[in-house]
C-alpha cells in the first residue's frame, strides 16, 4: 500500500522521507515562505540519534515527523512531482497524519 499508519514509521526512516522530499522541493514555492519561519525544507537536518529515550517522547517525535512528511508531500512538491512519486512509489510508503492528540503535561 501506498500510505501506512504513522504508527507504523520508526524516526530514521521519517528523517531519510523528510530529507528525500526536501531534496524534490520546488524551489518556486519554498520561495514563498520566509526564511527561518520554521515551515522550509531548509531547516530539514535531524537524526535518528535525536530519539528520545522515553517511549511517549518518542512516539510525540515520531507523530511530529510524519505531519513534516505530509506537510513536505502536500506544499513543497510541485504537482507533477508529487504524481511521479506517487505513480512510481518512490520506493517507500508515506506515512498517513497520526490521529493521536498529544496531551501537554506540567510538572
């Protein structure tokens, strides 16, 4: 299948998505976002060696990436380049949002 449950992604392989779609990235409309505002591929440098230890961490990170993931598939790539990998499958599935809320806690 073509999309999997975020559930289903492990971090490296949302980072190795992530870095792959930000290499696609049409630069036309990465212009359209301000440098530094957070939402450019431009900021795309994480590792699988930032996982957290706690597993609720882990799955806070994990959720965070896979809506990168989509954010990158849906703004960043220009249409016919989101069809050519969508068509090819781009050797990889593509995560689905979570559909998980994540509480904020305070101590």
């Amino acid at each position: 299948e073509r999309f999997e449950q975020c559930d289903a992604f492990d971090a490296e392989t949302l980072w190795s998505l992530r870095r792959r779609l930000a290499e696609l990235a049409d630069p036309e409309l990465i212009a359209i976002y301000p440098h530094g505002d957070g939402r450019s591929p431009r900021r795309v440098n994480g590792t699988a060696a930032q996982r957290p230890a706690d597993a609720t961490l882990h799955a806070v990170q994990r959720d965070g990436l896979c809506h990168e993931v989509v954010l990158a598939l849906v703004h960043h790539l220009a249409e016919e380049t989101r069809a050519s990998l969508l068509a090819s499958g781009g050797g990889s599935a593509l995560p689905l949002l979570p559909t998980r809320h994540h509480e904020e806690h305070h101590e």
